[in-house]
C-alpha cells in the first residue's frame, strides 16, 4: 500500500512524509523492505507521530477495523483514546511513547466512533507496542501490531454461556459430573455434584476416600467391588447405582455412568462420569410396588380381581386375583371376549352377553351377579363390575371392570332365606297352635264361668254373702285367664304384624278396684294389709281396657309378692 500524508482539517499537511519520517528500519534493514513487511504483514498495524498521531495503516488494519488513513478523523489522538482509557489499556501505550516495548491486557474496543461507513465494528485485540527510534536515537514513530482476540473471545464466551447452562440444566436435573484420577485418589466434583451429596460448593474433600463417606454403609462394599471387577475387565463404560448419607442424615438414591480411561499399559488412569438423583423417581417406584402388592392382597383377601379389555384390539387383561377367582393358569393363553364367555354359566350367557351390549350401546357403569363354570366343573357365583371408557367423540375404546367371588355370601343368604322361611312356618304352626289351645282353653273357663254364675244365683241353694264373696272371685279370675289367652294370642298377632288396639273411655276406678280384688287373697295369705285406692269415681282415661287391667295387676301383683310379710301395700291414682 501507499503510506498517506496526514493532514489537519483544512488540509494542510501535518507533517512531511518523507524518508524522514517513514518507517525507520532496523539497522542492516533496507527500508523498502520494512515497507514491504510493514504492508504485507497480516497483523493490522498502526504508526503513529511521537504525539500520537496517525502516520499509517496498514492493510491488515483496514481489514480488521474498516477505517484507512484517509476516513479516520485527522484530529484523532491515541493517546488521548477515551475508550482505551476506560479499558485500562492507555498506560500500557504511554509507557511505549516513553520508550518501551509494552504488551497491552485485551481491549473489547468498538470502533464505530472512528469508522465514516456507519458500520459497527467491535474487535477484542491485544497490542504489541514499540518505539522506534532514528539514527541518532530520537523518537520519531511509535508502532502498535494488534493480535486479533475476537474470535478466541468469542469462543470462550460461548464455551462460557455453553458450561453455564450446562450447570443450569444439571442442577435442574439433579445431575452432576466428577472426574476420579485412579493412581492418586483424587476426584473432582462439580458444583452440583456437591449439592447432590449435600455439600455447599467448594467443601468436598476431593478424594475417594472422601467421597466413601458419603456412600451407605450397605451399598459401599458392592459398588467398591463392582468399580475395581470393571477396571479390571479393561471396560470402557459402567453403569451403577447406590444410594449416599448426606451429612444430615438424609439418604438419597443416586444412579450413573461412567467412562473408563487407560494408560499405554492398560492401566486405569481416570473414570469420569456423572451422577443423577433419582431419589423422587425411587421412592415413586417403591410406593407404586406397595400399592400393588397391597391391591393384589386386598384382591385376594376379598376374592376381587380386575380386568381392563381393549376395544379396538380385543385383548383382555386380567389380574392374578381374577385368574385364581376363574381357576384359570395365566399361562394357559392369552384372554379374550370369547374365551371369558365360554366360562360363564350356560343359563347366565345370554345375559351377561345382553348386559355388555347395551353398556357399549350407550351405558356407562354396570353391574351383575352370575355364575361361571371352572375348568374343573366348579360353580362360582360372581359380582361383576365394569365401566365404558369412550374417546372424545364418544365411541368406546375400552370397558375396566372387576369381578368379585360371592359363592359364599349366596351360600349364606341362601341359608338366611330357608331359615327364614322355616322361621315363618314355625311361628304359623305356632299361631295354629295358639289358636287351636285358646279354644281348648276358652271352653272350659267359659263353662266355669257359665257354673260360678248358676251357683251365684241361687240354682243349687241359697248362697250367703261370704260365699258370693267366694264366687265373684272365681268369676274374676275366670275372666283375668280369658285376658291372658287373649293376650298371648295378641303377641301371635303381634309376631304376625296384625295387632290392633281397641281404645275407649276406661273408668280407674272400676279398673283398680278390679285388680285390687284378684290380688288381694295373695296379699291377705301373706298378711299384708292392702290400702284401697281412693279414686275418683269419675276418673276415665282412654286407653285399651284389657291392656290396661294387665298393666295394674301386674304392678299389683309385684307388690304383693315381694312386699315384707306383715307389710302394707297398695295403688294410688294421680289425676
């Protein structure tokens, strides 16, 4: 390239870019030589006045920087550079137009200030700054090469950005990495290696040793064994999983890989793998395996197995439960509609098929009892259950249901059914009996009702009073056993649900008076004085007259028997 004459805004030339003040070539360097170095070399290089003013660019600078001699502004100054100032670089560039060779630090420098195409340039550079100085030893240029660091930059940002979500991405995945140098023990973790065992960042022993520790007492001899059995294999890969103690006692399930890496001599030399917390993944595998061991224990426990049948590719799943409630093998074959049919009772078919169909008609949940015949040619009766699942538009894809044995509950309300109605023809021929004894009863006592009158009235002589005394009594307890049969015969009534109640208005003082003269020769052998109730004699209450009579001589009778010999008793009516 042609080095150009820097000139001031009016154009007047800032100085004369002659041999004097051209590159000065090392001593033995011809100058046309150092120019041709100087525009040839691929570093973009910059010369500059000992004020710090421009003298030349080189291709490699326009290339870089998009700015020549003639479109950068003629009054720029380096070392004035507000840019470089703010990145720490300036001094360094002092100090070489004081004398010195300098390297500068890295510079991010935006040169778009300096660029007339509008055109943005931001470049990472560092800077090789040199004085050069003339025969006689005086500055008379300063040169800056600069090393062009973007796309290094560039890349350790992205590798930056990259191992920062990959952190982000491990710790959000429970994951974390370590490298384990076999022949010295010593292990590096990662941050969120460090977390998975509980461990702030930064505090990990780093040593196999350590990580020992961590691991459960139960687990750390296998996984020992299972490391040294691989490396010793020559393997490149493993697979393992153990569980680990954090420092505060919590135990955690960790799964991994890891790879394997060798000397010349086969050595193990590293294994570098990662971790994973599978601890929710785990502890959800162990509480589904409880549920299922304690669904199929409940099944079995309560005769229940479960069926799931696919429409659309007609295969029938069915629990263990439901093949032992069957007494089919689960080997025998797979299970089908057809095959599930052929089980079913002969006289049932029909309508467990009927019951189905219109389930997958337009039905949803069903139910039915029927009975099934085991290949062995046992009668079971069974409950069955079941549930359509359609898809959105409706049509059905699959029926889940479950079946329950209920040979022994039918057994048993069969059982409850004959006792029942053995129950009912008992207490019919009961109520025969009743029946047939009340008239066996009833004629007699009616006949000595019917005498104890004819002898009241004087049909075999005279009668005096003490012995009309005798025979009121006898009518009365006549009567009170026609009560006791009606009564027992109204208990029949009663066991049969046909007990009526005649209710009317009932003098008490004719009732008490009544019960008072039946008990009162057990009272009188025993020499208890009876207290007559004083009654009003207009005292009526509306109850069943025979119930009621009952009712006194019962709490009468009651006195009198366990009332003291020589005491007193008697009734008292509060209106």
């Amino acid at each position: 390239m042609t080095l150009h004459r820097p000139v001031d805004a009016s154009g007047i030339p800032l100085a004369d870019f002659s041999a004097a003040s051209a590159p000065v070539p090392p001593a033995g360097v011809d100058g046309a030589l150092a120019e041709a170095l100087f525009t040839q070399s691929p570093f973009s290089t910059v010369i500059y006045d000992p004020a710090g003013r421009l003298l030349a660019v080189n291709p490699a600078f326009e290339r870089l920087w998009g700015v020549s001699l003639d479109t950068a502004p003629p009054d720029y100054c380096v070392l004035t550079d507000p840019e470089l100032e703010r990145q720490g670089a300036l001094p360094f560039i002092r100090r070489a137009f004081q004398g010195e060779t300098v390297v500068t630090p890295p510079v991010r420098y935006d040169i778009s200030r300096l660029a007339t195409d509008g055109v943005g340039r931001v470049r990472w550079t560092q800077a090789y700054v040199y004085p050069v100085r003339d025969r006689a030893g005086t500055l008379t240029q300063v040169v800056l090469a600069h090393l062009d660091l973007t796309e290094q930059k560039e890349s350790e940002a992205a590798l930056r950005e990259w191992e920062e979500r990959l952190r982000l991405a491990q710790r959000a995945a429970h994951i974390g990495t370590f490298d384990w140098h076999v022949p010295s023990g010593r292990i590096t973790w990662t941050e969120e290696e460090e977390r998975l065992f509980g461990l702030q960042p930064g505090t990990f022993g780093g040593t196999i040793q350590a990580w020992s520790t961590f691991v459960h007492p139960e687990d750390l001899p296998r996984m020992r064994d299972e490391m040294a059995q691989a490396m010793a294999r020559g393997e490149r890969e493993m697979d393992f999983a153990f569980r680990i103690r954090r420092p505060d006692g919590e135990v955690r399930s960790i799964e991994g890989r890891a790879q394997f890496l060798y000397g010349d001599d086969g050595a193990p030399l590293r294994m570098v793998g990662v971790n994973v917390d599978v601890t929710e993944r785990v502890r959800a595998e162990e509480e589904r395996r409880r549920s299922e061991t304690l669904l199929r224990e409940t099944e079995r426990i309560a005769h229940i197995g479960s069926w799931e049948w696919n429409l659309d590719t007609g295969a029938l799943w069915w629990s263990d439960e439901l093949y032992a409630v069957y007494g089919v093998d689960p080997r025998a074959g797979p299970m089908d509609f057809d095959r599930f049919s052929g089980l079913v009772h002969p006289d049932d078919r029909e309508m467990v098929q009927d019951v189905v169909r219109d389930a997958l008609a337009g039905g949803e949940a069903f139910a039915t009892d029927h009975r099934i015949v085991r290949p062995d040619g046992t009668v079971r009766a069974l409950h069955g259950r079941g549930r359509v699942l359609r898809d959105e538009s409706g049509r059905p894809v699959r029926m889940v249901g479950s079946g329950q044995d209920i040979t022994e509950r039918k057994e048993v309300e069969e059982a409850l059914r004959r006792a029942k109605e053995e129950a009912e023809a008992a207490n019919r021929a009961k109520s025969d009996f009743l029946a047939v004894m009340s008239h066996e009863l009833r004629t007699p006592l009616n006949a000595i009702g019917g005498y104890a009158e004819l002898v009241e009235l004087g049909v075999r002589g005279p009668v005096n009073d003490a012995q009309r005394q005798d025979l009121n009594r006898i009518q009365q307890s006549q009567r009170h056993l026609l009560r006791l049969i009606n009564e027992v015969l109204s208990y029949a009534r009663m066991e049969a649900g046909a007990v009526t109640y005649e209710v009317a208005d009932v003098n008490l003082a004719e009732a008490v008076g009544a019960a008072e003269a039946m008990v009162l020769p057990q009272a009188s052998a025993r020499g208890i004085t009876v207290e007559r109730c004083a009654c009003a004699p207009d005292l009526i209450a509306r109850a069943d007259a025979e119930r009621l009579q009952q009712i006194l001589l019962n709490l009468l009778a009651n006195a009198a028997k366990f009332t003291p010999a020589g005491g007193r008793m008697g009734i008292r009516v509060d209106p």
